[in-house]
C-alpha cells in the first residue's frame, strides 16, 4: 500500500510535468497555430542554462529559477518570427513547414547541449534546488521533496493557467483565434501580436516545468529534450490535439502509468509499456479520448 | 429613436469612400474598379446574385481581403493599407454571413470580443446591447451554439455593436433565416440606422432590403452596373427582372 501511494505521488508530480508542458505545446498550437515538436528540447535548453547560472554564482537559487524562466521566454519569443515567417499565410495551421522547423531548432539544440556543455556528459543539478532528504522511503522506492513541489507548482500553474484563458482578456482573445483564426481576426483581435503573447506565456510554462524537471529528475542531458518531445506529442495526440483538458488528464494518467511500472514491474520497461498503452488507446479512439480541438 | 438623420443629410464628404477598387483572387477578378460610397447616416445596399463579388467587398473594406488596385478612405482617412485591427479601432464592423459567432465561448465572451480594444467601455455598451437585445441578458452564460438561428444573428449584431463602430458592414443577414426573423432583422437594422449608425449591407433578399435602404448598388461579376435611391432601384426594369422576379 505504502509503495502504491509513494507511486502515485511519484506518477502526479511527473505527470504535472508532462501536463505543463502538453498545455504549453497546445497553446502554441491552438493561438499561435504552430506544431512546435521540439518545445519540451527548448525547455531542456533552458534547464542548462539553469545548471550554467547555478555553477557560476555558486548555486544562487533565486538568480538560477529566474534564468530558466526568462531564457525560456526568450527563447520562445524569439522563434516567433521563424516560424511567421516560414507560414506564408496566416490564420491557417501550416504543419509541414512549422514542424519542420521545429524539429529543426530541435537537432540543432541537441547539437550544441552536446557539444558545448559539459563535454556532452548529463549535468547534475545541485542538493539545494533537488533537496537532498527524500520525504519518506520504503525499500527503493522514496518521495523526494522535489517531487513533492513539482505537484504543487504544477497544479497551481495550471490553475493560473486556466483562470488566465477564462477570465482575461488576453484568454478570451486565445480562446476566440483557438475556435476560429479567421472568426477572431474579423472581430478585430490582433492575430500576431496575440499569436506572440502565446509564445510568451510558453515560454513562462516552459521555464517553470525546467526548474520542476531538474528538481525531480536531478540531471539532464542532451537526450532529455527528444524523449520528453516524443512523450508531449503521444500525450497531445492521444488526448487529442489541441485539446487543454484532455492534456491535463492524459498527462497526469501518463506518469502515474509510468510510475506505478517501475513501482511493480519492471522499471527499464516503462517507456516501451506506456507507449504500448498510448498505441492501444489511440487504436481505438483515433481522434483521441478527448476529441481534436484544433 | 428621436432622431431623424437621414439621407438627405448628406455632409461634405462621404463616411466611406470606395474608389476603383480592383480585388482578385489568383486569376479570378472578384472585384473590377469599384467605386461606392455612403454617406453618415444612410443605409446602402449591395444587390448582386451569389458570387457578384457583395461579400468580398465588405471584406476588403474591413481588410481582411487585400485589394490589388484603388483606394478605400473612412472619415476622410486611406484604410486600404491598413490591418484590420486598425481598422475595427476607427469605427467600422463587419456582422459576418453566416452568424459568425464563437460557438462554443458563451454569448458574453462573445459580446466581449467585440469591445476587445476598448474594455474600459464594457458595461455602457453591454447596457445598450442588452437593452436592444434582452435575450442575449437572459443568456449571456449560455455557449452560442445553443441559440437560436435569430438569437446567433442578434448576438452578431450585438457583439458589432460593442466595438462602438460609426459604420456597420452587415454581410447578408437573412441567409437561412425564417421569414418572420428576417422581418426582425430588418426592423432591427432600421431602428440602429434611426439611432445614428450607418449601415452598408449586403443582401440577396433584394426586396425587403430596397425596403429598408435609402440607395443601393447592383453587382454584376464585379462590377457596378447600376446605381441609385432605393425608390429608384425598385422601379427599375431591369432591376424588377432580375431580382424582384417581376
């Protein structure tokens, strides 16, 4: 029982990763009418810069948290005109070009994490940002304090998140060019200043799912970013593109699976195990549990 | 309602200036030197048969269809280069064909959308919107698409209204509504007309909007081939024959 609930824990706080991150890829989908593939690559990008800052001010917490939050909104904003540019036609989701783009900017992130920082070895975060005490342990299995706060700020961002989209005029604005790009240009909602802000607030969910990365996992590599696209893309497809909910619940389902494998079988498999679960429902409901809201 | 602004008060220049405006889509000419205007005040008509080139006209006025040749100027300003966002700020509105409302956001959002850029202003508007539409109040948590045909034109309207425009661009407003809706739409645009809004509007049910217009204009494949005061246009043989079905 012990092991169960520690498991469950395990699975929410890494699944609250994977739902920061799936709402991030779908709001970028949804409003600035991109398929950015390689979003979760960006936010591994910006975990070294958290790990870079860390070492160079001797682990000052406050001055590494923000680094990761701010290189991630950059980062995220200054893609923008890459891909405006590549779409020729606004108001219409032009997947070929923008995904090419984005896996793209993905080899070429992989590329320079591997070469440029650490010789290409996995960098390790430091005790005062992971916690070094896990809360409780049972046999091999512990809940760390970080897992603990990665479920809590997980949960709270997406709350935010979700107030933001539904009692804001930036969010009505988000929700209005997620239901109709064409409908919402009409009404006179600036499309690409609008489509921009999305790329901010991305950019704001993915500097926060860095810092909850590097505190649950303590360490990064230059691989982390393609296994945690590859896992975004299955839980948004699976869920059903674009759709914000649907995400939510997915992405908390997906760790909590990959979790309770490694609490009860065999913990190497739980990828190969997860995926197989994600190709039997995606068989079954080709648009998704949830429905395709794009 | 007092207010008996019409036609005949025509100012020095017109509200909005259409002028030899050439709009086309690949090889396809929608639009050939168009020249329109209206004045503060009126409400004007577009006649035209399905693709005469009505809906791409109020689209390119709105900016949303970039023009290839001539001008458009509103209060006496060139709008052709502008975006539509712009546009929407100085004063003019399009209730899209079609109720083009957001069906799944609630009839509030939808309201809100409309006075997207100027918020601070919400609640005068969403008075007088729901003073001209008390059943868009008793539904304003309801989502859009659980309205009625009419409900979803009035939300339209409505949602237009709240952008606090000087002209009101209405893209065929009867489409696919019952007859005795249709009579309220009309009565409604006539009574926002009396109010002081301007109105150009685009319609196939030629009669009932000759009715209502102070003048019109007739599309032909885009192009103008006859203009005039709507008494004019409805007496006109060639008009009566083609979509008076006299």
């Amino acid at each position: 029982m012990q092991v169960f609930i520690a498991q469950i824990i395990n699975g929410l706080s890494l699944g609250s990763i994977y739902v920061l991150l799936a709402t991030g890829f779908n709001l970028l989908l949804l409003v600035a009418l991109i398929i950015h593939f390689s979003y979760p690559v960006v936010v591994v990008f910006s975990m070294y810069i958290v790990w870079v800052v860390l070492n160079a001010t001797g682990n000052n917490l406050l001055l590494g948290i923000l680094a990761g939050v701010l290189s991630s909104i950059i980062l995220n904003v200054v893609s923008a005109p890459i891909f405006q540019k590549v779409m020729k036609k606004r108001g219409e989701v032009d997947i070929n070009s923008t995904m090419v783009v984005s896996m793209g900017m993905g080899f070429i992130i992989t590329d320079i994490l591997s070469h440029s920082f650490n010789h290409g070895f996995p960098i390790a975060f430091p005790e005062n940002l992971t916690g070094s005490e896990p809360l409780f342990r049972i046999g091999l299995i512990s809940v760390q304090v970080g897992q603990v706060w990665s479920l809590a700020i997980g949960a709270i961002a997406v709350s935010a998140f979700f107030v933001l989209l539904y009692k804001t005029r930036a969010g009505r604005a988000f929700r209005a060019i997620a239901e109709d790009p064409a409908g919402a240009r009409l009404v006179g909602i600036p499309i690409v200043k609008t489509g921009i802000q999305s790329y901010a607030l991305s950019g704001v969910m993915g500097g926060m799912s860095a810092i909850l990365i590097a505190m649950l996992l303590h360490s990064a590599s230059p691989g982390l970013g393609d296994m945690l696209a590859h896992k975004v893309l299955a839980v948004s497809i699976v869920a059903g593109l674009g759709n914000l909910v649907g995400g939510l619940v997915v992405g908390l389902a997906l760790g909590v699976i990959e979790a309770l494998i490694q609490g009860y079988a065999a913990g190497s498999w739980s990828n190969a195990i997860a995926f197989v679960v994600m190709l039997v429902v995606i068989l079954w409901k080709p648009k998704g549990l949830f429905g395709i809201k794009v | 309602m007092q207010n008996e602004k019409t036609a005949t008060t025509a100012p020095e220049g017109a509200l909005l200036k259409v002028e030899n405006l050439s709009v086309s889509y690949g090889h396809i000419n929608a639009l050939k030197s168009v020249s329109i205007e209206v004045f503060l005040g009126e409400i004007v008509v577009l006649i035209g048969a399905n693709g005469a080139g009505k809906t791409t006209l109020l689209s390119s006025i709105l900016g949303i269809t970039p023009s290839q040749s001539g001008t458009i100027s509103f209060d006496g300003q060139r709008i052709d280069k502008e975006p539509v966002d712009k546009i929407v700020r100085k004063g003019v509105c399009l209730v899209p064909e079609g109720r083009g409302v957001f069906a799944s956001m609630t009839v509030m959002d939808n309201l809100l959308l409309g006075a997207h850029h100027n918020l601070k202003n919400k609640d005068k508007y969403l008075k007088r919107v729901f003073e001209w539409f008390p059943i868009l109040e008793q539904r304003k948590n309801q989502v859009a698409k659980t309205l009625s045909g009419g409900e979803r034109q009035m939300l339209a309207i409505g949602r237009a209204l709240m952008s606090e425009p000087k002209l009101i661009l209405v893209d065929e407003p009867s489409l696919g509504l019952a007859p005795i809706v249709v009579n309220e739409i009309f009565t409604i645009l006539q009574m926002l007309n009396k109010e002081g809004y301007t109105i150009l509007l685009s319609e196939q049910n030629t009669f009932k909007a000759l009715k209502v217009a102070h003048r019109g204009y007739v599309l032909e494949t885009g192009k103008v081939t006859l203009s005039g005061t709507a008494q004019q246009l409805l007496n006109d043989p060639g008009v009566k024959a083609a979509y008076l079905g006299a």
